[in-house]
C-alpha cells in the first residue's frame, strides 16, 4: 500500500548513492522519516501497515503478527522513536524505508536534485513517497519502499551538518586574496 508522507523530518538520508547494509548485502538508497506520534499521518502509516499485513496474511492473524515482530528493527520498518538515541527522534516514530532503484529527489519546484545541491539533508523536512509491503522469507515482516524525496523546508541540521551558504562568506577580490596566504 503506497502513502505520501507530508513535511516530515529527514534522517539517515542515502537518496543519491547506494549502500549494502552490510558486506554481501544488495546496495539500496534509504532515508528514514520521522512522523509526530499520534498525528493524522501516524494514523494513516499505521492503518497502511494493518491493511498490507491482512492482504498478505489474512485479517485474522494480521494484528498479533504486527505485535509480535512491531519491536523488531529487523523486521518491522516503523519504530519507536523514543527507543533510540538520536537528536530529533524523542516524541516520533521513525519509518524506515529504502529501495535498491535510486529515487525521485525533487526540489520544492519539481526541479531535479543532485548530491551536490547539498539537499535534501539530515534534519530537513520533506514529503515522501513509500509504499509497505509484507512478506514471509526469513519469517513474517513489513518493510517500506522508498519511491521518491521532495525538499520542503529546511530544519536544524542532524550530525554531520549540511554545506555551508555562500552567504557565510565575503566576496574577495586579488588583493584580498593574496594578502590571506
């Protein structure tokens, strides 16, 4: 089942190059997204996770798989934000989601983003495309596509910062220049 989250936090973003997890691992592009506990979009995230459960395996069963495998990071892509250690996830639940297809990164206009745009970054609000899917390999689990990324606003940057403005520095001219080395 495939949502479109709206002007949620970016963190962990891996939108223009892909990794392996780990060694042997298909590389996949990744981001997680963190969604406000107990909004609208929480709501909808977690009747989306219901719903793909139940097609995959049933309406019966669908409610205890999701409570046995929920804590599980491994096999459950929508986590307890307050369970982790990272600036900006208290109070959220962070949705991961990744995809071994690079996806869609667009500025707020619709225009095409490259790495070197320096956007979107960790600590940044986007939109997001994802789309849940079940699945019963290595034992039942839910995970998220990631579809495509759209730069909405800038945020406080997560660790790592984001590149910095050519507003932060003076025009030079030669002399200027010479005179610095």
């Amino acid at each position: 089942m495939k949502i479109k989250l709206q002007n949620v936090r970016l963190s962990f973003p891996g939108l223009f190059k892909a990794e392996a997890f780990k060694p042997g691992d298909d590389p996949k592009y990744k981001a997680t997204f963190l969604i406000e506990k107990g909004s609208d979009q929480h709501k909808a995230i977690e009747a989306a996770i219901l719903e793909t459960v139940k097609i995959k395996f049933g309406a019966k069963d669908a409610e205890k798989i999701i409570a046995n495998i929920r804590s599980n990071a491994n096999k459950f892509c929508y986590q307890d934000g307050d369970t982790k250690t990272y600036d900006g996830y208290e109070g959220m639940m962070a949705l991961s989601a990744k995809n071994g297809v690079r996806p869609l990164v667009i500025d707020r206009d619709r225009t095409p983003l490259a790495e070197q745009d320096g956007k979107p970054y960790a600590g940044c609000y986007v939109n997001a495309s994802v789309e849940f899917f079940a699945y019963d390999n290595t034992g039942k689990g839910v995970s998220a596509s990631l579809g495509g990324v759209q730069f909405v606003k800038d945020g406080d940057a997560f660790a790592g910062g984001k590149a910095a403005s050519e507003d932060e520095f003076d025009a030079l001219d030669g002399a200027d220049a010479d005179s610095m080395i």
